[in-house]
C-alpha cells in the first residue's frame, strides 16, 4: 500500500511547558479511513493540525510530516511550499469555519462543482441559503463539501460530530465513509466516542497524554484493553453517543453554502 501520510519523532511542547504530543511515529496507507480516539487534552486536535501544518512541532526535535511524499514540515518548520501540499489536503473543523460571501464572481463551471458537491452530501436544496441559516448537521456537510470541490486526496476531520445530534452524526460520518469508498481518498477523523470509531473505521489509533498508546484495527478494541489504557479517562470515551448539551457555536457572518464549498485551508 502506497503511503499518503508519515510522521516520524513528532514532539511538541506548549509555551506552558506541557508535553502535548510525545514521539509520534506514524505511517498511514492511501485510501486508509482511521480513527483518533481518545479523552479531551489526549493530543487529537494537535496531531491533526501539524499534519495539516498549521502548528509546528518543537525546534530542536528531528522531526518529520509527509503527506503523499511532499514534506509538510521538517524539524519543526513549515515547508517552504506549503500551500502547494494543502491543495490535496481537506480540513474539517470541529466548528465547520464556514467563511463569508467572497468578493469574487464564479464562473458557470465552478458553481457547477460546487453544486456536485453539495448534492453528494445530501444539501443540493440548501445552494441558496446562508450558512447561518443552516443547522448544525448542514453546515458540517457544506464544509466537507469544500474538501470535494478541492479535490483533497487527504480528508482530516477534527471532532467533526462533537456538536451535533445523533442523526446528524450518522450522516456526516456515513458521507466520510462514502467519500473514502468512493473516491478512495485518505480519512483521518477525530472521535471521542470508541463506538463511532469501531463501526465506521477499519483501523484506530489511540491517543494517551500525547503518545500513541494503541494502533491497530478497531475490531479488537474492547472496554477492559481501554480502560487497561485509560484508566478512569476510559469511561469518557466508552459513553455512547449523545446529543450536545449546547448548541454549537455559531458562524459569525452569513455565507452562502456553495460559496463555502469553494473555500479551504489557507
């Protein structure tokens, strides 16, 4: 299998002097849909933006993130052709970062893709409506929409159903798991429930105060190995699924859906 992610000694420590990821080695094969599991501070979201290249690891650590072969970033700094290497990589924030109307007219073509888009993720009716008029479970559509229209080769997805309910959290994880099917594109997705990792990723990787504590397939996590792992933090990530007890953030300016579906990481 063809690799589309490595990472090699990752090492990152915050101003606080906390040690947020610990020696981080990783391969993940094209086409791969895995899961990152594990309790709220456990590095998830950190791991995911260094991939990204968003955050740089420590200076003085020999550190290296690859995606598809092209360097993200060595040692911690970013590479100097960054922009080039997130083209193919789609980000998909826990709080959808859907961003204003643009000042800029879209040709026939384009509003054609985006539609295409709009219409794989089961929101083609909403085209017209403002993304703050869109519920939760619509929004976070439209945004993985926009790694569609991109064209991403690499979907990473942060706590992408956090805020949303549980029918929405069957669909945006069921269109993850088609677009990984069908496109065959790399799926990286951050959860905090085990149960969703285990039913729609073959394989999972458990984080643990910043250390990889378990990769493996999904299939042969049970709660005794993750409460031998978690200890008491284990109950955090065994609880089922629930509705959020508050309602997601909202999105500070109005956006047009298919406008959202044009945008993507800078």
């Amino acid at each position: 299998m063809e690799t589309a992610l490595r990472i090699k000694g990752l090492n990152k420590h915050f101003a606080n002097g906390k040690h947020a990821l610990r020696d981080i080695d990783l391969t993940v094969g094209r086409g791969e849909m895995v899961a990152l599991i594990g309790a709220s501070g456990s590095g998830k979201s950190t791991l995911l933006r260094h991939v990204a290249g968003l955050v740089t690891a420590d200076a003085n650590s020999e550190s290296l993130i690859e995606i598809d072969g092209r360097c993200v970033q060595r040692n911690g700094r970013i590479s100097s052709d960054i922009r080039a290497v997130r083209a193919h990589v789609g980000f998909v924030f826990q709080q959808f970062n859907l961003v204003a109307r643009l000042p800029r007219v879209f040709v026939a073509q384009e509003r054609a893709i985006a539609l295409e888009a709009l219409t794989r993720v089961g929101i083609a009716d909403c085209h017209a409506q403002r993304a703050s008029t869109l519920s939760g479970g619509q929004q976070q559509r439209a945004a993985i929409a926009r790694t569609l229209v991109q064209g991403a080769k690499v979907v990473l997805a942060d706590e992408p159903i956090a805020s949303l309910d549980p029918e929405s959290s069957r669909k945006v994880m069921e269109i993850l798991a088609r677009i990984n099917r069908e496109d065959r594109s790399t799926v990286i997705v951050s959860l905090h429930q085990v149960d969703i990792a285990i039913k729609y990723c073959p394989r999972v990787i458990a984080l643990h105060q910043g250390k990889v504590v378990f990769d493996g397939p999904s299939s042969t996590l049970t709660p005794a190995l993750l409460r031998d792992l978690y200890g008491v933090q284990a109950d955090e990530i065994l609880a089922p699924a629930m509705a959020p007890v508050v309602a997601p953030q909202a999105v500070p300016q109005p956006a047009m859906a298919g406008w959202a579906a044009r945008t993507q990481v800078a």
